[in-house]
C-alpha cells in the first residue's frame, strides 16, 4: 500500500495534469480502468443519487465503504469522496477513513461545504484532517474548500485562508471546484502550497490548459454520472420514438460481464 499511495502521490507532479475520472459503481470504476485511467475518484453524488439518498447530508458512509471494498480490487488507484466525513467528530472521521484505508483506497477528498449553502469552520475541517493524517500519515488527502462552488464574496482570499489552515493541519491536495479561469488557476496555483485540484466545467479550458495554469489535478466530478443518467433517457426516448442507432462504442453485453474480471489478486 505504502508503493500504490507513493503513485498516487507522484501523479499529482508530472508533466500533465492528472485526470481524474469519477466513478460512482463497479462497472463505471472497471471500464474506466480498462481505458487507461491509472487513478480513479468515486462521486458523492453519483453514490448517493444511486442510492436513492441526497448529496452531501452524512446519510451514505455505508454505501460508500462497501463501494470501496469493491472498487480497491480493481487494478487502478482510487480515492474516495467521503462530503465531510461523515461526523463532526475529528476521531470519527479519522476511524472511517482508516477503514477506507484498510480497504486499498490511497487517498480521500474532505471538503467543507454544507448542504446548506454554507461553509463549515475551518478550524474543524483542520482538526479532521489532523486526526486522519495522524491515522493513516501517507494517505492523500486531498482537502475541498468550497468558497467559489457556493459563490461567497470575494472568494480568494478566503479560499486562500482555508487553504493555509488546511495546509498546516496536513492536507495534501487543495481543492478548488467552481472555477476555472485561467487567471484565477494561476493565482492559485502559485499562492497555494500543494498540489492544485480543478473541477472541469464542459465548455471550459481544457486539460492541457488547464496544467498550464498550474492545475496539478482535473477531476470530472459528478459529471460522467450525469452523462450517463442522460444518456439513459436519451435512449429510452429514442426507442420510443423508434429512432435508436446504437453507436460503435455502446459496450455489449459480454463486455459488460467480463468487467468483472478486471479486478486484481
């Protein structure tokens, strides 16, 4: 474990950026591993919508471990969306992620967003983080300040206080989603000791923009799930309407099934 989460690390300095696909169930997770991805990242959102629960409230921590359980077989590297932690509690959340650890995940994102529209305290985002890094010292975690994603005034400098209080309670990664302008990643990533994590917004900069913003991570987020709920319902309506083509990449059945022998040892 100690080699896959030095891996993990080494991606966040290469020469470009790391991609980071999210998945939210075995099949998403495999195929993206058979295409190539070396590290893959779960979706909160896709777990929670998947299982019939709301994002961000605290209510999947179970569903979340047993999808680690399954996906850490799988021969690619992950992190896991665990919203906040699933407590209030620093030990709590250090016990939870321990486990997580135990399971193969190498790394987690720990943001401070609330389902409310607010912002968590930083001092107890800092004391999570704290007490997991004193858990498991070498796993990656990547900490989530939402200050542009719930549109508080004047972002930067807030974002760039959190940043410093996470940071200093050894945080790995920082996490910035809601913005990807150009002139605002650069910033960032300059003002910001560790590696930079983006959210890829469709329509704007693309990767290799991106790291040369100094972007050392683009995640997709929730992105890949809602593609595939729409392409879902696009096809339903298509079949209805007796217009369906089925485009060469759709995946047969029988690559489907052997989706499940992409797992490792």
């Amino acid at each position: 474990m100690i080699d896959r989460r030095a891996a993990f690390r080494a991606l966040h300095h290469a020469s470009r950026p790391l991609l980071l696909p999210n998945a939210w169930d075995h099949a998403s997770a495999a195929a993206l591993a058979a295409h190539g991805h070396p590290a893959i990242g779960t979706t909160s959102l896709g777990v929670a919508a998947s299982a019939g629960q709301p994002d961000g409230v605290a209510a999947t921590g179970a569903e979340t471990m047993a999808l680690t359980g399954r996906l850490a077989r799988l021969p690619v590297l992950l992190t896991v969306d665990v919203e906040a932690g699933f407590s209030d509690d620093p030990a709590e959340v250090a016990g939870y992620v321990a486990e997580l650890a135990g399971l193969g995940a190498v790394g987690i994102n720990l943001e401070d967003g609330r389902a409310d529209g607010s912002l968590a305290d930083p001092e107890g985002i800092a004391d999570k983080i704290a007490a997991v890094k004193a858990a498991v010292p070498d796993l990656f975690v990547n900490a989530r300040t939402d200050t542009w994603w719930l549109g508080v005034a004047e972002p930067l400098p807030q974002t760039l206080a959190r940043a410093r209080a996470y940071r200093a309670a050894g945080a790995d990664g920082i996490f910035v989603p809601g913005t990807v302008d150009l002139a605002t990643v650069r910033v960032l990533a300059e003002r910001v000791d560790a590696p930079l994590n983006v959210l890829y917004q469709p329509g704007g900069p693309g990767l290799d923009e991106l790291g040369r913003a100094g972007a050392a991570r683009v995640s997709t987020g929730s992105l890949l799930f809602r593609a595939a709920l729409a392409a879902a319902v696009a096809t339903a309506d298509a079949v209805r309407a007796d217009g369906f083509a089925a485009p060469a990449e759709l995946p047969s059945y029988a690559e489907v099934q052997a989706l499940v022998a992409t797992d490792g040892d």
